[in-house]
C-alpha cells in the first residue's frame, strides 16, 4: 500500500508544505474569482460570503489530504467533494442559463488557478526549486485533479502548457462585483467562531492579505485597483515575502497547528506515524527517506 498519495521526496511535498501556502491560497482565490462564471458559483452555492476563512480552510484541507493523506483517505475526500459538487448548480444573471458547479471548464480554471499560485508564490518567497521540478510539479498536481473529477490529460502537465492555459482563458476573465467584493473579504476576513481564540491576532492577516494581492499577475492588479499601484511595489513584494516566508518557519509546530481543522492537524499526524513506521526520519517539519537495506550476505 502507498503511504502517501504523493511521495515524501516529491516536488509537492516541498511546495505543499512550505508556510508560504497562506498567501499563495488566498492568491489562488483572488486568481480564481476573476473568472465570472467560476465566482458566480461559487457567489451563489457556498458560504463563501458568510465564512471566506472557512472556505480557505476548507481549501487547506483538500491540499493536505490530496498530499500527505493516505490514498484511501484522498480518494473518500476526492468522492465527497465531487458528490456535492454534482448537487449543485447557478444562474448566470448575465445570460440566465443555468451551470453546473462542476461543469468541466470552471473546474479546469480553479485548478489551475490554484497550482499556477502555489508554485509562483512558494518559489518568490525563496523555496529553491530547479525549472525542471517546476515541470514535475505540474505533472504531479495533475493526479490531484483526477479527485475532482478530472482526468490527467484534461490539465496541463507542464509548466509551458499551464502558461498557455493562463494566456489563453484571459480574455474571459474581468471584474465582477462579486469578485471584488470576494478580495475585500480575503484583506480582511471575520474570523470564524472555530478560531475565536486567535481573534487577537487578526491584524497579523494584514500582511498575508497584502502579499496575497500584490503577488497577483500586474493585469490583475490593475482590473481590481483595489490596493493602490507604488513605484517599486514589485521588488518590495519580493522582499516581504521572503521576510514573512522566514518568520513564519519560525514557529513552533505546535503553535502554527493551531492555525488548520482539526480534520486537517489529525491527517498530518496520520501521515507522520505512517513515514515514521515506514523508516523515514522526521525532524524540524522535514523528512529523510530510510536508507536502502543491504541483502544479508551468505
């Protein structure tokens, strides 16, 4: 049996796991609101208004399971998600046809919305990744879209095809209200009642939020013009990222745990006992393979 859906040596372990992930997500969903369709649903069958931060976790939660859980807890997560997902359908007030959530073309957008962040986002913090793990990441995240109901060959499966996807559907994607109104609430979310106890804390969001907005592609920027526009915003950005990136693998585990569901917390437990019983060494959040065992000689 596999221990994880993705290897331990993977490049998806090395993104996935990088505290870098809070601002690339929120990213990923300033990214994926700019399409209007996408929005809409998501404006109208979720709690996306009521609870932006719940869907953020609910987002981490995926990433985690669809990482570091065991195949059997991702695909049970994969046949959950898809079942609401085929439940559920919106109006688009701009034509009056209704869509399904799950409509192939808005699912290929989330997720590549998502990877494009997670990879450009990790890597600007300072995650040192060659260009040919660049690729390979795209290929293994790939496999992650199977558990939306995806097949392989419906995403792209390298970094030079993920940018012509991102170049190609552009000229769809705009402003809506509801978009807008989606990143105010990521600059400055409510915090859930789950996660009253950190309720003190929220102003140290503000930077998250920020970075989040600033990392976006400069054409996104200037359609939202919600944050304003500084000479040399760009080599500030890269520069506080890394600041963040470090400060934030500063924190006792025990601690940043308390940022994630406790669904979430309890699979990265699971993963760890099973890496530990497979030989693999665990210290300061990495992992080391087990060395390869030598056949007894005669």
């Amino acid at each position: 049996m596999e221990l994880t859906v993705a290897a331990p040596e993977s490049v998806t372990w090395k993104i996935h796991l990088d505290r870098m992930m809070w601002v690339a997500g929120v990213r990923a969903l300033m990214l994926q609101a700019l399409h209007p369709l996408a929005m809409r649903g998501v404006w109208q069958r979720s709690d996306f208004r009521d609870d932006p931060t719940g869907r953020l976790l609910r987002t981490a939660h995926f990433v985690a399971v669809t990482t570091y859980g065991s195949p059997e807890e991702a695909r049970a997560l994969g046949e959950r998600v898809q079942r609401v997902h085929r439940s559920l359908a919106f109006t688009d007030p701009d034509t009056g046809r209704t869509h399904r959530v799950d409509q192939h073309d808005l699912l290929v957008w989330v997720h590549c919305a998502e990877i494009s962040s997670y990879l450009e986002t990790t890597v600007r913090a300072g995650l040192k990744l060659s260009p040919a793990e660049w690729d390979r990441y795209v290929d293994e995240q790939s496999r992650t879209a199977e558990h939306v109901g995806l097949d392989r060959d419906d995403v792209p499966r390298d970094v030079a095809s993920l940018r012509r996807y991102l170049a190609g559907v552009r000229p769809q994607l705009r402003v809506t209200p509801e978009a807008e109104q989606a990143v105010r609430f990521l600059l400055w979310p409510d915090v859930p009642e789950r996660l009253a106890r950190l309720a003190p804390l929220k102003p140290l969001w503000l930077p998250v939020g920020a970075l989040s907005y600033f990392t976006l592609p400069a054409w996104a920027r200037r359609a939202y013009r919600i944050l304003p526009e500084v000479p040399g915003a760009s080599t500030v950005t890269t520069e506080s990222l890394r600041l963040l990136r470090a400060g934030l693998h500063s924190i006792p585990e025990r601690y940043y745990d308390q940022l994630f569901d406790e669904a979430t917390v309890a699979s990265a437990d699971r993963a760890k006992q099973r890496l530990t019983e497979a030989g693999y060494r665990i210290d300061d959040g990495g992992f080391r393979a087990p060395r390869p065992t030598l056949a007894a000689r005669p």
